[in-house]
C-alpha cells in the first residue's frame, strides 16, 4: 500500500474528487495549505497592522491505495489538476506503514 499526497489549486478540488470517486476511492483527506511558492511575499499595513500578501492557498489530497492503483490514482489526478503553470500540481508517494487505529470510524 502506499500514500499519495497531491498539492493541488482549490478550484480543482471538485474535479479530483469526482475522478476518484469513479476510480472506486471513496476515502480521501482534505487539508488547506498556505505557502509563499516562487514568490516573494510583501509585507502591507492596513488599518495599522501588517499582513504578509503573496501568500497561495492550496489543497493537500491524500489517499492511501494499493499497489495496483497507484499509477491509475496518479494519473486521475494529475489529468484534472495539472496546468502549463509550474508548480501548481504537486504529487508525492511513500510507503504506508500500518498503524494501530485508536479511533472507530
């Protein structure tokens, strides 16, 4: 088994979900990031206090699949999210090692 992590544009989010969906993957976990990327972030005073601009939100996808799956999951994936623009789709793989769940679903 193993762990896909996809970095991907909020507006995407729908789309990757509805690909996995007709893959058969119904369990994925959902994060928002906030990074600063390529740019450079400027430091703006409104009102009296500063705020950092230049920051991009994005969405952390994972899933965990079996070994079989993964190039199917890659490519659902990056299909629906990748643009011309660098760096917007993002897709990592790590092994997953198996842990005892102290939760019940």
């Amino acid at each position: 088994m193993k762990v896909i992590e996809a970095i991907i544009s909020p507006a995407n989010l729908d789309e990757v979900e509805a690909a996995l969906q007709k893959m058969g993957i119904e369990r994925i976990t959902v994060c928002q990031l906030v990074s600063n990327g390529r740019k450079r972030s400027k430091a703006v005073i409104d009102k009296g206090a500063q705020y950092m601009t230049g920051l991009m939100t994005r969405i952390k996808v994972e899933i965990v699949a079996a070994d079989e799956l993964v190039g199917r999951v890659i490519e659902a994936i990056g299909n629906v999210a990748r643009t011309e623009r660098n760096g917007v789709c993002r897709i990592f793989i790590r092994p997953f090692s198996e842990a005892v769940s102290l939760c019940s679903d």
